[in-house]
C-alpha cells in the first residue's frame, strides 16, 4: 500500500507552466500539496541535487503484443522497460497480439493476461478493421481510450487496413460516443506502385515516399470534416505534412498529431545499407526533414512525442541478410525515450517543460487518462527523477525489452533516469535496477 504521507523536496520541480523549487507531498498514492518546504513531521525523500523531479510519462503507443506474439514482447517486460525509462503509464496497441483488440472480447482476453505482470499501470486502445464498426461503441464503453485503423496493411493478417468507405463507417460510429480514431497515415495506392526496397537504405526510403503520408493525412482531414470525428495522426515521420496538419487545426477540425524518438533523433544519412535495426515504417528521413518536425514540436503542430515501441524477434528484423523488404518495420525504445528526446531537445534549448508537455501532459490528455502526466495537487502520485547533465552509452544488455535488438546500441546519450514511481511506489532505481516491482494496474479513461 501507498505510504500514509510523506514528501520529496526537490531543487528543479516540472509543474504545469515551468520550474519550482520545493516539495511535493503524496498520501494514499495522490499528490495532496506542492510547498515551498516540506511539512513539518513528514517523512521527507531529498533528491539529489543535479535531478528534476518529472511527472511519470505517458507512452500511449506502445506495442507489447501479449497474448499471441509474447515471443515478441509482453507484459512483464516492457512494463519493466517502460520503468527503466522514467514512464509510468504505457497505452497498449490493438494489434500484434492474438486476438486483435477488436472487440469486447478480445479486450478481456488481453486484460485478463496482464495478471501479476504489471510494472506500471497499462491502458489500451482498441482496433477498427473492415467490418467491426458495429464493435466501436461497445469497445469505448468497455474502457478503451480509442481504436485505432491502418489504411494500408498493417503487417499481420489480423488487422487489415480500412479503405475511404469503412473509414468513413469507423470514424460516424467513434464520433457519435465521442470517441477517438488514430491511424497510420499511408496511401495504400502510391506505397504499392513504389519499387521495392533491398538492402540499400535509398531504396527504403524510396519505397514509403513523403507523399504516401501526404495523400493519407488527406483523406484523414476530408473523413474528419465530413463526420466530425476527433482524428489523431500517429508517429509522422514526414514534415510536407505538417502544412496539412496545421491547417486541419486552424479550421478548427479536431486533428492533433504526434511523432517519435527515433524521427527527432535519427536521420537517414547516417543509416548504413543493410542496418534493417532502423526499419520502421513510415522511415526515417534526412537531416533536414528532422528540423522541420522539431519546429512542428515549437510551434504545437505536432503534440505528443511517443515511442511506437514496435519490437520483434532478432530473427525478424532479418539482420542475418540485412534486407529491408524482408525485415520486420518497428524500433524499440520504450526505455529510451526520453534520453533520447531530451539529448536532442537541450541540444536545440528546449527545456524540461518542453519535454514533460510532450511525453506526459499531452498523451495523458488525448486519452483521456487526466489523473496522471502533471505534478499537480490531486493528480496520481507518478514520478521521474532526472538527472539531465549526467550522459550514459547504451548497453544492450541493460535494456529490459523482450528482444534487445537497438538502432542507439553504444549512442551516449544524455539524461539518466534516476528513479521512478508510481502512486508514491518506486517502481524503479537506477541503483537496483533488478528490483522490479509488479504493482502497476489496468486502467480507463476519467
């Protein structure tokens, strides 16, 4: 059980609209005070000084593919991961798993398997695919925080793509219980008159073109104008989009966006032939397509930044022959994530606020799980303690997902993760990283 009360007192506090000094203090797993000292008689836990305390981050794309592909991943361990990398609430992807979330059912089965396993607390979006519109209504009333669609197909056989029709179907049924679709944004027609990729990362990226994205956000924003169904766009990869997106917004249509670790940080440039650990789908591009996401971050265009933690077997990214048509699209960074955004951002002057708006506050609000992704009085007690000038080198072999298979192995990246908690638990501490405890929990929307 949650301690009764106590506080921790920090020099750098992230709280909604900047940095305070002071203490927060928790009881019954809920932030009850932010003070300028500790109260007087409370057990009080004194950071050190070169931390920041954070707000747990949210990670609402997360693919842990239990039951079904655990082989893959599964609860245990990418909770775990999700612990090491300061994130306290992770939301879990339809698809991948054996049933898809695509019904009520299907959503039971996946909790049910959560059992025991749970480092940190876990959500779930459900899936839209031809022919369960009628399933949408039922799967927000059971708890999902949304259903997500592919408009091409999504790699397993499971969850195929919807065409314009039944996304039109999909987003009438989510608007009217006033729910949210998600979807990857690529056109079907121009991803299969493309050539075929190889070995070559060229040929990668020539065979998912910007324009697959452009042609998709397209039909998204016509669908949302149509219907008025709220629409998020996930991990944009492209920045001609964001003109599209952008305007979707100033019409005053509900479309938001989000993008990735590995689409701030990387670049294609640096992606060596047959390096199939940097497949993901939509890729990654050039230098210069990366500052122009940075700048969709700065000016709200894009809201969130989350993992699309997608990870798979060493034998399916096909490393043994380095072919990128053959090799399995998904990087996992779950545990990562925020060294990675936070290298890249301090190195462009954003600050911790930046960062916290981006990976907690944002995907706490778009799914609705508003109890938690702040340092605010009646908010979950969920913490990451930072160090954000201390610099670490990936080791593979420290990474807590299922199949530690890396783009970033031996990449110095800068921000550890000191601890984590969640309802005033440490979950996670960088000095006993093999005490992992299972008290995480399935939650639901407010």
């Amino acid at each position: 059980m949650p301690d009764a009360e106590f506080a921790l007192e920090a020099r750098r506090i992230v709280v909604p609209g900047g940095e305070r000094s002071g203490a927060v203090t928790v009881s019954g797993g809920r932030i009850t005070a932010i003070s300028d000292e500790p109260p007087a008689g409370v057990r009080t836990v004194r950071l050190d000084p070169d931390c920041v305390l954070l707000p747990g981050l949210v990670d609402s794309h997360v693919h842990v593919n239990e039951p079904g592909r655990t082989e893959w991943e599964g609860f245990a361990t990418a909770t775990a991961a999700a612990a090491a990398g300061g994130v306290t609430t992770i939301v879990d992807m339809p698809l991948n798993s054996i049933p898809a979330t695509v019904d009520v059912a299907a959503l039971e089965t996946k909790r049910a398997a959560t059992a025991g396993k749970l480092g940190v607390d876990v959500a779930f979006w459900g899936g839209a695919v031809p022919g369960n519109a009628g399933d949408l209504g039922p799967l927000h009333a059971a708890g999902v925080v949304g259903v997500k669609c592919f408009l091409l197909p999504s790699g397993v056989d499971e969850f195929p793509p919807l065409g314009p029709a039944e996304l039109r179907a999909a987003m009438t049924a989510v608007a009217a219980v006033g729910g949210l679709l998600i979807a990857h944004a690529e056109d079907p027609d121009v991803i299969d008159t493309a050539p075929a990729p190889d070995r070559t990362y060229g040929s990668f990226l020539r065979s998912r073109p910007p324009v697959a994205e452009t042609r998709a956000l397209e039909l998204l924003i016509a669908t949302a104008r149509e219907t008025g169904c709220r629409v998020h766009v996930v991990h944009v990869s492209a920045g001609e989009g964001l003109d599209l997106i952008a305007a979707a917004k100033a019409e005053g249509l509900p479309v938001t966006a989000e993008t990735c670790p590995h689409y701030l940080v990387l670049t294609a440039e640096e992606v060596p032939d047959g390096a199939t650990q940097f497949k993901c789908c939509p890729p990654i591009r050039g230098a210069a397509n990366r500052d122009r996401l940075w700048q969709g971050l700065a000016d709200g265009t894009i809201g969130c930044v989350v993992s699309d933690h997608s990870p798979c077997t060493a034998e399916a990214k096909r490393l043994d022959v380095g072919d990128f048509d053959l090799a399995w699209g998904g990087i996992a960074s779950l545990q990562l994530g925020l060294p990675l955004v936070w290298t890249e951002a301090a190195r462009r002057g954003f600050a911790p606020a930046d960062v916290v708006r981006w990976m907690a506050g944002a995907p706490a609000a778009l799914t609705g799980l508003t109890d938690r992704g702040a340092i605010e009085v009646g908010r979950q007690a969920d913490f990451c303690v930072l160090a954000p000038d201390e610099s670490f080198v990936v080791d593979v072999a420290a990474l807590r997902h299922r199949n530690p298979v890396t783009p970033y192995a031996g990449r110095e990246l800068r921000g550890v993760v000191r601890s984590t908690w969640l309802r005033g638990e440490p979950v996670y501490d960088v000095s006993d990283p093999g005490r992992v405890p299972r008290t995480g929990r399935t939650v639901v929307p407010a």
